[in-house]
C-alpha cells in the first residue's frame, strides 16, 4: 500500500482562545473608559450593569477556555466481551514485589488502588509463563502453582472495584543473564532463537524446534489459565528485546529455518504463539500484543524502516489472531517516520484498522525527562509542559490517531492519576520520583 505523507501541527492550536483573550481584553478596557462624570445617571448604572454582566460572562468564558478538556480520554471503549468505562490503562511496569513468585495481599491492593481511581484497564507487570528459563528474578510473579492462586486474588479485588485487569505473559529469553544473583532455577540457562543476547552475544545453542514448541504450548497454556482464572484477557510481550522479540529482531535471530529469514519470516514464533493462544481462550478474549520498534539499551533500532515494512510485519500477526496491538514507544509525540506526524501506534491502526494503545511518557515532567535523556544518551524535545504535552494527547486521541493511553511510571507513583487528569487537577497530580519504586504505594 502506498502511504501519503501526512502533515500536521504536533501541538493544539491556541487561535481561537488568543482571539478570545484579545477581544475580551479589547471590551474590559474600552469600558473601564466609562465617563464618570455619570455617577448619578440612570444610563450610567445601567451601562455599570451591563458592564459587570459581560466581564462576568468573559471571565468564564476565559477560565472555561483555560480548563484542560479530558473528556475524550474518559469516553467508554468496547471490543469483544472487553467493556472499558474509559481510555486510560495503567502500562505494564516490572515491580519484584512478589517473594518465590507469588503475588500477595499487598501486590493485590496495589492494582486495586489504580482500579478505585478510574483506571480503565490494568496490564499486570510481566508474570512468567511456565518455563524455568523465563524471568530472571525471584521477585517477578509466576503465572502458573502458587503464583496463579496469588493472581486469582489480584484479579478478584480488582473486580471488586470495578476494574478489569490483563496480565502480561512474559519470557525474557537471551536477558536472563547466566549466573545472576537471586534467579528462579538457577541451574537453567537462557534461550533464544540463536543463543545470542541482545547485547550481541553468543551465550547459548540456539533453541530447537522442540524446545520452541513447548515454550508456545507454555503460553498457551498460561492464556488459558489467565480465563480461567478470570482475568478479561491477555497480553502477549513482545517488545524491548524479550524473546518474542529475539525472533523478530535480525541481530538476534540467525535462523536458517522456517523460524528464521526476512522480517515477515521471523513473525513465525510470534504467530504460532497467538495462535495456540487464541485456539486455548476461544474467539471473544481479547489477545493484546506489544510490540516495540526500539530495544532495551538499543534505543535507535527499528524492525520496520518504513510504513511498508511496519504492513508487512503486522499483517502474518492480525491473520493470527491480535486484537489490539500495544505500541511501545519512547515518546507518544515522536514521529515514528520522516515525512509524517504520525507516532508507532497511529501508523499501526492506520495500516491495521485494529485498536492500539499507545503509550510514551505521559505525564512525566520535563525534569524526569532530562534526567533519563542524560542517564541514556537519549535525544528529545523537553521544551513542552506536562500540561502541554497531555492537551496534545488530548488532541491526538480526539483525531482518533489511537483508542487508548497507557500511562507508566505518572500512575506507579500516583494511583490517583487518572482521577486528578479526569477533575482538572493536573497541579496535583504526584511527580515522579525513583523513591517511591521502592514501595507498592
């Protein structure tokens, strides 16, 4: 498909509330010319009245025009059996709060806070499906014995809030790191398509046809306990350089086989997974994939070089069976191509016609930004407010460039977010602060 180049403003246009502050100020001042020699003139009250009727009216009309409009975000979202009472989901974040695996009372209430407070969807941290190789800390919850009754409880208070909640299934593959300190089965070696890590390493064999089939039947086993369970759907992690990742990624995926090749060829894993996913849960639950361009510490790299590459990735993965695709990006306002506005998940949606989530830093400061841009060598704009930057989403979401906003580390720290963006309380709302990871607040 031949993709036109699209232009536009990356910021809301302010013309029609600057033309309104010209023309009330214009008014205000033109009557404060009033001639007081008229103190004892019935014109002159009348004019007095008329005059503070009108600055009345152009002081509301000036503090309406100055309040952020978040309905859009707060507008109900359905897809399948999936019932969203809003646009907002709190972004998968890995936490290490769960001992031996298992989530507890205290993970439990973490996401019920976020679900009392307006959430409209809550995609668990990655939980790890059921293979000794699949995370690399003791802390990161299981999916499967005793971490799967933990999530049964997760999943109840959440309910009982009113909130619906996803977990993420997770495999890091060729991340977990051979010999780390507090790793699940610590006798078991990493895999991944080629052995090769995503710092460029040859660290093990490269998986066999055998091995790979029972890592699928593995997820497929987890999306059907996530139904079971009651969880209101999956999310498949396919991002950031984890093994659905590896297979995709050309520097970590040398295969020679039918799991190997051009950037379609190396989707294979991923739909083979989605399909036995959706052959385990059935038609109407909703399968999320993430995927990500970049890569953890490879910020720069792009599977797709052009809206024509992204098609040709995403079509083998709609054929499979995703519902919405969770577009993982840096930044929700960069451009994901030159000669066009659109970001990662606008261009998915538009080349797909499926939902996406987009997601990027929203509500973080420009401090926070300046900090990670410093601590990563990352290069981005930070000449925006927070404000600024949430109108702009506000913006894109009303162009309907995207369906739904996850937020990341603003609703770690603050599980009242979504509350104080919906009530106009964006002053109030908590900054981020590296502290409170070290709490489930």
């Amino acid at each position: 498909m031949d993709y036109g180049i699209q232009h536009g403003s990356t910021l809301i246009n302010n013309t029609k509330r600057k033309r309104l502050y010209a023309a009330s100020s214009f008014f205000v001042k033109g009557l404060l010319k009033l001639n007081c020699g008229f103190l004892n003139s019935s014109l002159h009250v009348c004019k007095m009245e008329l005059y503070n009727r009108r600055v009345k009216k152009i002081i509301l009309m000036e503090s309406e025009e100055n309040v952020m409009n978040t309905e859009i975000l707060f507008k109900p979202f359905k897809i399948g059996n999936l019932s969203l009472p809003n646009r907002i989901v709190m972004a998968p974040m890995t936490r290490n709060f769960s001992p031996q695996g298992v989530p507890g009372p205290e993970v439990a209430a973490y996401y019920r806070r976020r679900a009392e407070n307006a959430v409209g969807l809550i995609i668990t941290e990655g939980t790890a499906i059921n293979h000794p190789a699949a995370v690399e800390h003791t802390g990161i919850p299981n999916f499967y014995g005793e971490g799967l009754k933990g999530w049964a409880k997760v999943v109840e208070e959440v309910h009982a809030a009113g909130g619906k909640i996803i977990p993420q299934l997770w495999h890091v593959g060729t991340a977990r790191k051979i010999g780390a300190d507090n790793q699940p089965n610590p006798e078991a070696l990493p895999v991944g398509p080629s052995g090769i890590s995503p710092a460029g390493e040859k660290v093990v064999e490269p998986l066999t046809e055998a091995e790979i089939a029972d890592i699928i039947a593995a997820f497929a086993q987890a999306a059907a306990d996530a139904k079971q369970v009651g969880f209101d759907g999956i999310e498949l992690h396919g991002a950031h350089g984890y093994l659905i990742d590896q297979f995709f990624w050309d520097k970590t995926n040398k295969r020679t086989d039918q799991y190997g090749g051009d950037l379609v060829q190396r989707t294979r894993f991923a739909v083979e997974v989605i399909e036995a996913c959706r052959r385990a849960v059935g038609p109407d639950f909703p399968i999320v994939l993430r995927f990500s361009q970049w890569k953890m510490y490879h910020y720069g790299e792009k599977l797709a070089q052009t809206p024509q590459e992204l098609e040709q990735f995403l079509a083998p993965l709609v054929k499979a069976g995703v519902d919405i695709f969770h577009c993982s990006s840096r930044r929700f306002w960069e451009p994901e191509f030159e000669g066009s506005d659109l970001n990662l998940a606008a261009w998915t949606k538009k080349i797909t016609g499926k939902p996406v989530i987009t997601v990027g830093s929203v509500g973080l400061e420009k401090a926070f930004l300046s900090d990670l841009e410093k601590n990563n060598s990352l290069q981005t704009d930070q000449s925006s407010s927070v404000e600024a930057r949430l109108e702009q989403l506000m913006g894109l979401v009303e162009r309907e460039e995207f369906d739904l906003v996850a937020v990341g580390r603003a609703l770690l720290v603050d599980p009242a977010f979504a509350v104080k963006l919906r009530d106009q309380q964006i002053k109030e709302i908590i900054p981020y602060n590296d502290e409170l990871l070290k709490t489930l607040n």
